[in-house]
C-alpha cells in the first residue's frame, strides 16, 4: 500500500464518474450501477494493498468492479430468473437533450448486444483502455477482447444499417450537426 | 473448415461511415454518462472510510458498528 488515506480518497473520487458509466452498462439500471459503484468503493479501500502504485488505477478499479458484478450477478441469477436482454435494453439513463433519436436508436442496439461483447467495445471505444489492458480487466486473451470488438461493430453495424438506411445515404454527415467532422467528407 | 471468416468476412460499403457513425455515438452516450454529477452518496462513503483509518481526525464515531468489544452491555435476550 503506498497511497496515504486523503490520497487514496482523492484517487477514488476522482474515478467515480468512470466507474458509474461502466456500472451503468454492465448492470443496465442506476440504481443497481450505484449499488456496485459502493461494493467497487469498499472493496478498493479495503484491498489498497493490492494496487502497485504508477499502473492504472482506473483499470484496476474496473476488474474489481467488473468481478463483483459477475459474482453478484450469478447469485442474482440464482435467486430470480433474471431475464437476459430486459436489464440490457433498459440500459444507461435517458438522454439528457432531446433530438437525438438516432442515439436512442444505438443505446438500444448497445443494450442488444451479447454482455462480454457490449463490455468490450465499451472498454476500447469509450473508457480508453488498451486492448492489454481491457484483457486484464476481462480476464481473457487480448485476441479475445479483439474478436468480440470486432464482432460488436459488426453486430452493430448491420443493426444500424437496418434500422437507419433510410436516414444514411446523403444524410450521414450531419449526424452531429453541433461538431461536423471534416473527416467525413472524403 | 469451418466458418473463421465471421470476423473479417467484407461489409458492404457502408462500413467505414457507419463504422465512425457508431463510434462516436458510443463516445457520446458514454460521455453522458461520465457528466452525470457524482452522488454525496459516494463521497461522505469515502469521508467514512478515511475517517476510519485516521481515527485521530475523527473522535467517537456512533454510527459505526465495528468493534462491539468495547460495549458488552447490551445482551440480546
């Protein structure tokens, strides 16, 4: 343990924001995020020693997190049916401005994906983890969290080119009219 | 033999727009997630935990229920 308390404090504090987005698509509800926010919060005071000072706090935080909602999670699953796919859909809150339906449209198509296939594409094209470091998080190979990526924007991709060929075509780079990108005109 | 080509089978032309079309619609809805201010719930946790280890900084807590050696007196009937 090499970090004093207001440290320790002041470094866990500051990971929350990430911990609940996290929270939020693992568990699919606030309520239940909030609740594994607390678990991840007591267990990192508890088990500071285990954390080697100068790596990612962050991603040591997320496999705690991430390993207490599966152990939960299989006893939940134990005591009530859950149904797969329903804490999915409800997934993350509602958006905050209106006038995005397109984003709407993805959370849902997010909230469709597989479990271990959502939390990787989360990890690598949201949070910012390495590959290296989404592996350790996950506890697999870092070719597995590349496939279920891969598998992820594919399953995406063809929801979305579904559900929104209509608005595609000419219309694709006005999507965020608030930042238009130059990279999307080719 | 058998069907490794799921991965990297060629999509259709669409692909790489709609490939950064879905990339920052995840960068977004995670972005609202990550504003989302921070409930006082977390933080006076946190306040609880380093007051625990600093015992100096805080004099008797009530609330905390952790050592009941001190406090033989109530016998549960």
């Amino acid at each position: 343990m090499n970090l004093s308390a207001p440290r320790l404090k002041d470094a866990l504090l500051a990971e929350i924001p990430s911990l609940r987005a996290f929270a939020i698509s693992l568990s699919g509800s606030i309520d239940r995020a909030d609740d594994l926010v607390q678990e991840t919060l007591m267990k990192a005071w508890a088990s500071s020693d285990g954390f080697t000072e100068g790596t990612s706090l962050r991603a040591w935080m997320f496999t705690i997190m991430r390993n207490t909602f599966y152990s939960l999670h299989r006893k939940r699953r134990r005591e009530v049916q859950d149904v797969d796919g329903e804490a999915a859909a409800r997934m993350v809150s509602p958006p905050a401005q209106h006038g995005h339906l397109d984003l709407a449209d993805f959370r849902e198509a997010l909230g469709r994906l597989p479990p271990d296939q959502r939390e990787a594409l989360i990890l690598i094209g949201a949070s910012g983890f390495s590959y290296e470091e989404a592996a350790e998080i996950c506890g697999c190979a870092i070719g597995t969290v590349k496939s279920r990526v891969n598998r992820a924007r594919q399953r995406l991709m063809q929801q979305m080119a579904v559900t929104s060929a209509d608005d595609f075509g000419p219309e694709i780079g006005v999507v965020s009219a608030g930042a238009a990108s130059p990279a999307d005109v080719a | 033999m058998n069907a490794s080509r799921d991965d990297d089978r060629p999509t259709p032309t669409l692909e790489p727009k709609l490939q950064a079309h879905i990339g920052r619609q995840l960068r977004q809805l995670y972005d609202q997630m990550v504003s989302e201010p921070v409930p006082d719930r977390f933080k006076s946790l946190l306040e609880q935990l380093e007051s625990r280890e600093t015992p100096s900084a805080a004099e008797t807590d009530a609330s905390a229920p952790a050592d009941t050696t001190s406090e033989p007196s109530q016998v549960p009937r």
